[in-house]
C-alpha cells in the first residue's frame, strides 16, 4: 500500500523500538539478568541479552536468518529519502519477515545510507518504577554481527536538552530488549558503518512524546539521522479483531497526524505496546523533511507455522520519505485535528432514517424478541464508524438510555444496537413492555470524532463534551453537563477529574492530563412529527 502524506523530512534514523515477550508480543514487567555485560570501567560496552532465544546465537545463523527474511520480501516501488522507519521487534520467527520490509531499502541503497545515526527509542517493559526517558551515551553495543558505536555527540545533546526528564540509565538498557532486537537488521544492512542513540521511554505520555520529538528536532539540520519507530500493534486477540484494531493503527499513522494517532490509541480504537515511540517519530519527523509515509507491510503471528490464530500479535511495517514536496508531514495538522468536531452534523434526512431504524428495532424486539437486520443504507455517512447513544423517555421521565463513547461499527448499526440495549438492558429500569410503546419517545445523541485538544481554556461550555485521559484514569461529560446553572468552565472540569475519573480536581490542568474534546447531535421523533 502506498500513500502519500504530509511529511516533513527526517535525517534521523530514530528506531523507535517497542517490546515484545520472547515470541510474538510484549514481555511482562520482569527483572531480566544480562548476560556478558563488561564491566563499567571496560568501555561501556552493551553485550547481547537476546543471542540465542529471540534469534540466532552465533554469527553465521544470524546473517542466514536475517538474509532469508530480506530475500522473502517485496518492496513496492518507491522514491526519495529514507528518514523514518516503523518495524516490530517481537521473536525473528514471529516478526522477522515483516521487520525485513523496513530494512531491505537501507540494504538496496547501502552507499547512500552508511555513516547515518540511527537514534533507536523503545519502552521500559523491564524495569518497575521508571519513568523518565534514558538514554544510552557512550561506548558501543554488541550483537554476534559485532559492535555499533554510540553518536555520543547527540546523546550527550539530547540529554543536555531533556534536562531533568532524562537520564543515563545503563539498568534499564541492560534489562531491555526492544533497542537490540533492530541491531542485527541493521548490521546486515550497513555493517558497522553506522552509529546509533539508544533511548528507553518510562513513561508513554503525550507529554513526554513530544518532549523527546521537540528535542529531536533541534537536528533536524542533520542530512545523517534517521528515525525508525518499532513497535508491535494489538496483543492476542483473535486474528479477525487484530485486523480490525490494526487497520485503524495503521490509517492513524497514514494520516499524518499525531494526534489523530493518539485520539484512536486514547479511545481504544486500537492499540501498539510501544505508541510513544511511533508519536515521537510522527511529531519530529516534519523538522526532518519527511512528506510521505508508505505501508510496506502488514501481517500477524498467525502468519507464520509457529502461530495461533486465537490469538495474535500485529506486526508493521512502513516508512517515511523526504520525495523533495513543499508540503511537509505535520504542517497544519495539529490544527485542523481541533477544527475537526466542529464541522460534524447530520442531515435532516439521516436523522429520520435513524430515527425510523430505532423504533423499527425497538418494537420488534420488545414485541418479538427479533433484533431487526436493516439493509445497509446508500448513504456513506450512515455506514460510517459512529459512536451514539439512544435514550427513551416516557411521559417526560427517562426510561432508558444506553451508549458507547467509542465508535463500534457503523452508525446505523450502532443506533440498532443502542436502541436494544435502551428499552432491555438499561439497570436502572425493567425492559420497555408491549403496553409501553406508544407511550414512549425516542431520542438520539450522535458523537462526532473526538479531538485532541492542547488546552483546556479553548473548550466552550455547553457546547463541548470531554474526554480527559490520565494515567490509565479517564471520564467524560456530555457537552449539556456544562449547561448546569452556575457551572463554570473550572467546575466543569474540576467534576470531570474528581466524579468521572477520579483524579485530583486540578488533573485538567496537568501537562500530562489528555483532553479530548467533541460535539453532539441530538434530535428526536417529535422535531420531525414522528410521535
């Protein structure tokens, strides 16, 4: 698949490199013992904690291995500059063959690529309680294809840079796999013509992504750096539901918008172990002149012999290009992701349909136990991803209401399946009876897109509805919450940290408090004479 998208030109090979168990996903937070380490006062050399179970462990296995996965894929046909790199970094049985597809043009055009920093970021999956970034800054690592120095002139700038968000932690490297799972791909590619900056991300959060992306591009006058982001996608789920997760992944990093990125990861659109690293590369890679992204490949670890379609990991890979457009990756798409709830809205006609579907759904089920199977409608809004909630009023009183804050499947489908659990499944009330249905109203909220938004005095009260996101905690207000008497915009927002998430009433206004913000259509049966 190729695409072409708002970039901006990379020179810095930064591998984002996420962790996977010793297989197909992610390890568990455990304590791992290097093996082979020197000591401190012997060169601050990182020696291999991989050789042997991940991949081969002997130099002439691994150069095969490596070698058979670079023969079996097939590059589509593409131009310009690499400056950015998206790979997994699982087990080489499980990921290995998609890995490939991000090294094989380094490999192809070698001369043009040798003597480039490869600035390499992953996450701590191994060492509890850190959580500051680390970054490797002298000496060398080492894999059986041999020893890659550190550019210890940018390590030492980005650490210099970060300030107190960064250290040198040899530990978490030690105890870390999702930096060295890369090397072998690139020793074999380039050699040791090469130079790379290990960083390990403690913490994930948008604030720390666009920390280290900030500092990133402070270099982006570098023609020698590359970023390469590695990062395995959904974790065991079935292979039909890790398409599905995926592809929405994907079509986040297509976009070209980091925050289009994180909105889906936030809201459980999908999911990757290591998003930090992927946003980091998205938010930096415009200093570097990156204007196209191209999905090279995409499969899972039911792909290979040794998977299980049961349960499955993702695997991607993609790269970013500077083709020499005026337009680069990321002009302009902070903003336009903040205009975007705005200019959601439904027709009249679609809002009849919609209405029409709930009562035909209701009324069937109420009365038969059938759930309606709608014919898919002409209309592409309606089959749309929407996420809505459908509420039932009888006499003026509630008498249901039941809804999904994140998108599930079309719109349409979404309404029927809504309406059903409204008049069935609602706790606070017994199922809507026969008797009850031309006593009752319904009513329809649909959500627009949720967008990220960078600070909280920008949202309008009474007219937006929030997300707010932190630390795994998160709540949401509908935007008629805000219409309260009396509710200012802090109090809003103060009941949105304490009630909804419970965070201190003061979250909103942390750097590392995600907000996202959205609107609602809200109609019903008696504004269009349908009761």
């Amino acid at each position: 698949m190729y695409r072409d998208y708002k970039t901006t030109r990379i020179s810095v090979f930064v591998i984002i490199s996420l962790l996977t168990i010793a297989g197909a996903g992610c390890a568990d937070d455990e304590k791992v013992e290097p093996t082979g380490l020197l000591k401190e006062d012997e060169q601050m050399e990182r020696r291999s904690i991989l050789a042997g179970s991940w991949y081969p462990g002997d130099s002439a296995g691994l150069r095969k291995t490596v070698e058979e996965y670079f023969n079996q894929a097939d590059l589509p046909v593409f131009d310009g500059r690499i400056v950015g790199v998206i790979s997994p970094h699982a087990g080489y049985v499980y990921s290995g063959p998609v890995a490939a597809y991000s090294y094989k043009a380094l490999y192809e055009n070698r001369e043009k690529y040798r003597g480039s920093t490869f600035v390499i970021i992953g996450p701590n999956h191994r060492t509890a309680g850190f959580n500051k970034i680390s970054i490797w800054a002298k000496g060398r690592w080492r894999t059986p294809l041999g020893a890659v120095s550190i550019d210890e002139e940018l390590a030492a700038s980005l650490l210099d840079e970060l300030g107190s968000a960064a250290v040198f932690d040899k530990n978490v490297h030690n105890n870390e796999h999702s930096l060295e799972i890369q090397l072998p791909f690139l020793q074999y590619a380039l050699g040791e013509d090469f130079k790379i900056v290990p960083i390990v991300f403690g913490s994930q959060s948008d604030a720390v992504s666009r920390q280290l992306a900030d500092a990133l591009k402070k270099h982006g006058d570098r023609k020698d750096i590359i970023i390469v982001a590695s990062t395995d996608l959904s974790h065991y789920h079935p292979e039909s539901q890790a398409h599905r997760l995926d592809r929405k992944f994907a079509d986040g990093v297509l976009s070209g918008s980091a925050n289009e990125l994180s909105m889906r990861l936030q809201t459980g659109q999908c999911e990757a172990c290591g998003f930090g690293a992927v946003l980091t590369l998205m938010r930096a890679a415009g200093a570097f002149g990156a204007d196209t992204i191209v999905e090279l490949r995409y499969a899972t670890s039911a792909d290979v012999p040794a998977g299980d379609s049961s349960q499955v990991v993702g695997y991607l890979a993609t790269v970013f290009l500077d083709t020499g457009k005026d337009t680069k990756l990321g002009d302009n798409q902070e903003s336009e992701a903040e205009s975007f709830s705005e200019e959601y809205s439904l027709t009249d006609e679609q809002k009849i349909y919609l209405l029409k579907l709930a009562r035909k759904t209701i009324e069937d089920y109420v009365k038969n136990g059938e759930i309606y199977e709608p014919k898919a409608p002409d209309d592409e809004k309606l089959v749309e991803d929407g996420a809505v909630f459908v509420t039932i009023h009888k006499d003026g009183m509630l008498r249901g209401c039941i809804g999904q804050m994140i998108p599930q499947g079309s719109l349409y489908l979404s309404v029927r399946d809504m309406a059903i659990s409204a008049c069935s499944r609602d706790h606070r009330f017994y199922p809507v009876s026969p008797e009850e249905l031309d006593d009752i109203d319904i009513e329809i909220s649909v959500l627009s897109p949720m967008s990220p938004i960078d600070d909280w005095q920008k949202i309008e009260l009474g007219k937006h509805g929030v997300w707010l996101v932190k630390n795994g905690r998160s709540g949401v207000f509908l935007p008629q919450v805000g219409l309260n008497p009396g509710w200012t915009l802090e109090y809003f927002l103060e009941e949105l940290s304490s009630q909804k998430a419970g965070l201190p009433r003061n979250a909103y206004k942390d750097p590392e408090t995600q907000l996202f913000i959205f609107t609602v259509v809200l109609f019903d049966e008696h504004e269009f004479g349908l009761k």
